[in-house]
C-alpha cells in the first residue's frame, strides 16, 4: 500500500513537472491546498485541452439559441463578483485579467455560498465541453455559461450546471489575485462592461433618499437607487440595484460623498445597466455631498413616461411636435414589453433619407435658477454611428415653424452600437440653467430606408425636467 502511493506521488510530481515546463501562464499554479481528486483534473484539463479566450467564448454565441460546446476547449478567468453577502445568487462573473479587463463571462449553477470555493480574484478554469454558451434570456447581452438549455418565454437559453458539472467543468488554481476596479464615470459605463468589477468617484446618492435603507420595505425582488455622480461636464446617473437576499438590505444608504465600487450587470429584463454591491464595503462615502440639484419629485416641472402610448400610432401626445424634416417617417407611440415608448425608426420607409423631430411642449423657467433635465434612450437594429439620435434646444421655436428656429445642440449620453438592442442608457443629468424664459427640447433621428446600416430604431422614456 504504501508503495503504491509513493509511485502515484511520483507520477503526479513528473506530470506536474511536464506541465509547467510547457504552460507560459506565469499564474498557473496546481492548488495544493485542494483536493487530490480537483489537482487531477485541473492537470488533465491543462495537459489536453486548448485554451482560448473570452472573445472566443462570446463568439460561439451567435444565433440567439444557446450553443453546445463539443471540443475540448477551457477558458480561464478571474472571478469578479461574490454572493458573500447574497446580492448575488446561483451566479458569478468572471473577467478576463485581473486588471484592465476587456471581456468577460457569466457562469450559472446551482450552487449557494460559492465564495467558498470561487471567491473574487479567484483564477477559475471552465472546462467548456459539454456546457452551453448563451443567454439566461435571449438578448439582454450577457454571456452566460450554463450546464444545460432551457425553452421558454425569454427563448433557448442556458441553465444552471448541475452538481456533478461544478465538479468536473469549474476547475481552481490556488492563485487569488486582487482585482483592481476599472475606473469609469457613470456616462461611460456601457455593455462592455457587464461583468467588470468597476469603480466611480464623486458619487452620492440622491438627495431624496436619505434615511431610506438599499432595499425599499416590504420588495419582494429588488431594488433601485439613484446615484449621481459629479463630473466635469455636469451631472452623470446611475442605478444601484439590491436583491432582497442581501444581508445588507436593511442598511441605511450613506448620506456623504465618495466612491463606489461594484459590477457592472443587468436588470431581470435585460433592459437596463444597473450596479450591483459584493458587499456595503465597496461603498466609501465618507466625503462632503458635492451639492447636485434637489431632484425630490416636488421639483419635476414636466415629466413624460409615454405610458399613454397607443402601440403603432402616429405620436401625438398633447402639446408635443412630431415633425418629418425628410422622408415620409414619423415618431411611432410604442408599447414594448409593458412600457410605453417614443419611437422612430427608418425601416422599410423606402426613403432614401429620414430626419424626424420629436419636440417636448414648451418648458417656462419662471422664477426658478437652476434647471436640469435627462431622459433614457435606447436603439434596436443599430448598424452605423452615422443613424444617429441628436438632442436640440431652442428659445425662438413658435411652435410650429421647427427649421426657422434656432436649434443648439446638447452634450446628452445616448447609445451606441456598442449598446445592445432594448438596453436603456441614461443621458446624465444636463444642465440648461443658461436658458432662461420658455425653451423646447428636441429629439432628432437622422437615417435611411434604403441603406441597410442607417435603418435602425431609436427609443425615448422617461424624459423629465428638474427646476429649483
């Protein structure tokens, strides 16, 4: 007996030997602080399987329908996310260096409390054959590795991996690396970045949320919060969102100014970038407030959701301007998913050229000084930057002669092609505290009907004007 262990140490030692000589990942380390059975087969793994990136990964999925991987192929990442405090559940995020990343990959499995075994800075190894890669629902944008599929409402989307799969498919190194947060301000956060452990500076929470707690009483799910951030060129927005597992739900939401660190992710519906905590000690505000504008709903002096939407019609809301500039295309009211919507899109307008305002009612200043607005947009079947969606304001516009006006054009965030189809993305908060007396905001969509990368959609809700 006890030579048949010496002999099995001795093998493991010459095949880790081999091993390392061949593997240029100065990382790369047998976990021996892990059990004999997971050393095995991580050195297995190493030994006869190829690596590729997550670009690769990604690219595997390009159908819509979750794709089975048959080759003996793994990627390696390090794990963002954590579910220590339970913000996170059967889930977690890797990206692909431990710094400056630029892909990265969701796993699903059902497993709670796996910061125990994949803790964040974790490197972990997918061995991918026989996984799928896809979506939890198809097109929210979020590369997901799962164990199986699934057929339902949201699609062919992927499952959770199964016991036996974390065994066998989710391999450990003993390296934990520290992940370094990537620095981003809230108007440059994008869909590249879901998964990514990122952090903003000179970030509060809105002023009408002191004394409330991450997650609003009685949430069954979760909950948003607004955060502001204090740029350089104004005032950026941006959600954080609080499962009702979190430990921390209870806690009340800091008053001060400060930075806040946590993963880029996406609501349930796929529709919107949301921020999500590990933990409440990713959030350092212990700064003094940088004084944003009160945005109480007291100080909304015109707020449209488009819920009145009438799906398919001609937008004609009270007091607003639908204008076609060029083309035979209007501004669409749209209901999609449950949500009223302005729309405008080129497809099949058979018109050469498409330029389409959409003008808000006329907004008076009075005595107020200081006036700020925002709104969310999104795009679907986005090819070119040049299909563009351009934000006006005028002082001179009467109400119905729009190219006689004097229209200045607004530094606002709207998407891009870098954006998936449906995902909402906030303009920031502008300021138009320079314009006094009555003023129009515009909304300019500029495309074609006849070029296949200039007929794409552009959505608007949830445009509001602030005055204190």
């Amino acid at each position: 007996m006890k030579t048949n262990k010496l002999l099995n140490l001795i093998m493991s030692l010459v095949a880790f030997l081999a091993l390392s000589s061949c593997v240029e990942d100065d990382d790369f380390t047998i976990p021996s602080s892990l059990a004999d059975e997971e050393n095995a087969a991580l050195v297995a793994l190493l030994e006869t399987g190829t690596e590729v990136d997550m670009a690769f990964v990604q690219g595997l999925y390009t159908s819509g329908t979750a794709q089975l991987v048959t080759s003996n192929i793994y990627v390696k990442g390090y794990v963002s996310s954590s579910d220590v405090t339970g913000n996170f559940y059967k889930e977690f995020y890797m990206q692909d260096a431990p710094s400056a990343p630029t892909k990265t990959l969701k796993v699903v499995l059902n497993q709670t409390d796996s910061y125990n075994q994949f803790n964040k800075g974790r490197a972990v190894y997918i061995k991918l054959k026989g996984l799928y890669v896809g979506e939890e629902r198809v097109g929210n944008g979020v590369y997901t590795i799962g164990g199986d599929i699934e057929y339902g409402a949201f699609g062919t989307t992927v499952a959770q991996l199964i016991d036996n799969q974390i065994k066998s498919n989710i391999l450990r190194s003993t390296i934990t690396k520290d992940i370094i947060p990537l620095p981003k301000t809230f108007s440059t956060i994008g869909s590249s970045n879901i998964g990514m452990l990122v952090s903003v500076d000179n970030v509060e929470f809105v002023n009408d949320l002191a004394g409330e707690s991450y997650l609003e009483t009685n949430e069954t799910y979760d909950t948003q919060r607004e955060m502001i951030s204090c740029e350089a060129d104004g005032y950026g927005s941006f959600q954080l969102e609080t499962s009702s597992f979190a430990s921390f739900k209870q806690e009340p939401l800091p008053v001060g100014n400060g930075t806040i660190t946590a993963v880029v992710v996406k609501t349930y519906n796929g529709s919107q970038l949301v921020l999500a905590l590990n933990s409440t000690d990713d959030v350092n505000f212990t700064n003094a407030r940088c004084s944003p504008p009160d945005l109480t709903d007291s100080n909304i002096v015109f707020y449209e959701d488009f819920e009145a939407s009438v799906d398919g019609t001609d937008l004609d809301l009270p007091g607003w301007t639908n204008f076609s500039e060029v083309g035979s295309r209007v501004w669409k009211e749209v209901f999609f998913e449950g949500n009223g919507l302005a729309e405008f899109g080129s497809f099949n307008s058979q018109d050469v050229e498409n330029i389409a305002w959409l003008i808000a009612p006329n907004i008076t200043t009075g005595s107020q000084n200081n006036m700020f607005f925002k709104f969310r947009s999104a795009h679907h079947h986005l090819e070119s930057n040049d299909n563009t969606l351009e934000v006006y304001l005028s002082t001179d516009f009467d109400g119905i002669d729009v190219l006689g006006a004097t229209w200045n054009p607004l530094n606002v965030t709207v998407p891009t092609t870098a954006n998936n189809w449906y995902e909402f993305v906030d303009s920031g908060l502008i300021d138009i505290s320079n314009y006094s007396g009555g003023f129009f905001i515009a909304f300019k969509v500029t495309g074609s009907g006849t070029e296949l990368d200039l007929d794409g959609s552009y959505q608007i809700d949830d445009f509001k004007v602030f005055a204190n």
